[in-house]
C-alpha cells in the first residue's frame, strides 16, 4: 500500500470532514427516518474512520484503493445494523465490522487457497465464538464452539488455521528504538549452521585433493548410492580395486578434514 496517499477511490482525503456528535445524533435520527441524502453524508463523514484503520493493513501488498473500498462496504453495514438504543459510540460499533470486512477481503484473495467448505467452517466458528462471548462475557474454548458446530475439536481448529493470514519473514516484532527484530531473526535453521557449512566447506576442500579416478569412485558410490560391483563395472576394474581405491581415497580426505 502507498502511505499517506491524498487521493484514494477518487476521494481526496484531506479533505474528508469530521462530524461533531450532535451532529451525528442529528443524521443519524434522520436515516432511521428513511433519509437517504443524511445517510451519504453520514458515510461521507466516517470516511476518517475507515482511513484510520486500513493504516494497520499497510503491508500486505493490496492497493490501497481496494483496501479503502472494502473498508467503506464495512462502514456502511456497520451504518445498516447500529442499534442506537445500545448506548455505545458508534465508532465502537463500526471499527470490528470495518475491521472483519477487510480480513474477510484478505482472506478470500490469499495467493494461499482454501477451500469453500473449510472458509464456512471458520467463519461459522466465528460467529459462535462472537454470540458465546457475549453471551458469556468471556472467551469459549474450542471443545465449546465445537459442541455448538456439533463438529469434532479438531475441525474447528483446522478450519480456524486455514484463515490465518500468513505472516512475512520481514514482519517486524520487537523495536527497541533503532534495530528492529524480525520474524526471520527468531527462526532457526539446524541445517544451514555455522557448523555444517565449515563442515561442507572443509568435504569440498578435501575432495580437491583426490586425482579423477578417486573423485570418480567416491561420487558412483556415495552420491549415486551405487554398490562397488556396479562401480567396478562401469569403470572397468575389479570390486577388489574399487574397494581398494575407496579406502585410499577416504583416508586421504581424513587428513584434511579432522
């Protein structure tokens, strides 16, 4: 995504006006009426809103104008279902549904695909999870929403999975002030260690060291996974040589290794 980008869908953002709440309360008294001139201004009015929160979705490689669009369906349902007898700000009302409609967007066009079925199972776990929580005012455990599925603990969990949007090796995840540490900082590679590659480093030095017939014995039998028999025969020698030569040509490459 661009930051602070002036112009987004056509719309240029600096420009967008903020609504005071008396406002609001006055616009919002006139859709519940049907006015629908009140309803544009409204969005209108929230745009900041949306602007505000597509900030956190800057590097997932989307263009922004989509992010924005997506963003703006998400206020407008938010508009559509806000109850005002609740007592809540509707800010607190719009920015999870703003929010949901995005990831929802992020997850649907994931260069990793999952399929239909296990997209429903998730997002149907969600919603159960969403009801039991406030129903509960608390967070249900898996075997919970599993049981309201009336699907096995571990689906619901697979399917959950399925929707995680995957996380950059670049992501950052701690900053002290200047060096940011990164997601790839924290992973470990026991193959590719200091230790192997001095470990490779010293195989190749050594074999170096070997006339052709040597190199040529050690690679048909350690690297193709051929027997000394089949050696023997492709060089044209006897196994009793083709074994004589590897155990000459191993001990020479000892001396430069250890």
């Amino acid at each position: 995504m661009i930051n602070n980008k002036v112009e987004i869908c056509g719309v240029n953002t600096s420009k967008l006006p903020v609504l005071k709440s008396d406002e609001k309360k006055a616009l919002f008294e006139k859709i519940l009426n049907g006015d629908s001139e009140a309803r544009e201004k409204y969005i209108y009015g929230n745009l900041r809103l949306v602007l505000s929160i597509i900030q956190r979705f800057n590097n997932r490689g989307e263009y922004v104008d989509d992010i924005f669009q997506v963003g703006c369906i998400g206020l407008i349902k938010a508009i559509d279902n806000f109850d005002v007898t609740q007592g809540v700000q509707f800010s607190t009302y719009a920015v999870p549904m703003i929010i949901g409609e995005i990831r929802r967007y992020l997850r649907d066009n994931n260069s990793i695909r999952v399929s239909r079925s296990l997209r429903d199972t998730a997002y149907k776990a969600l919603q159960v999870k969403e009801r039991l929580t406030n129903a509960t005012s608390r967070e249900p455990t898996v075997e919970e929403i599993a049981r309201e599925l009336d699907l096995p603990k571990e689906s619901v969990i697979f399917a959950l999975d399925a929707i995680q949007d995957p996380i950059s090796l670049f992501e950052p995840v701690y900053h002290d002030g200047s060096d940011a540490m990164f997601v790839m900082d924290q992973l470990k590679d026991d193959k590719n260690t200091d230790s192997s590659w001095l470990e490779n480093l010293a195989l190749t030095e050594a074999l170096k060291r070997l006339n052709e017939r040597e190199k040529l014995i050690l690679n048909l039998r350690f690297f193709e996974g051929k027997t000394q028999m089949e050696v023997a025969d492709e060089i044209g020698i006897s196994q009793a040589q083709v074994s004589r030569l590897e155990k000459s040509a191993l001990k020479n490459m000892k001396k430069y290794i250890t």
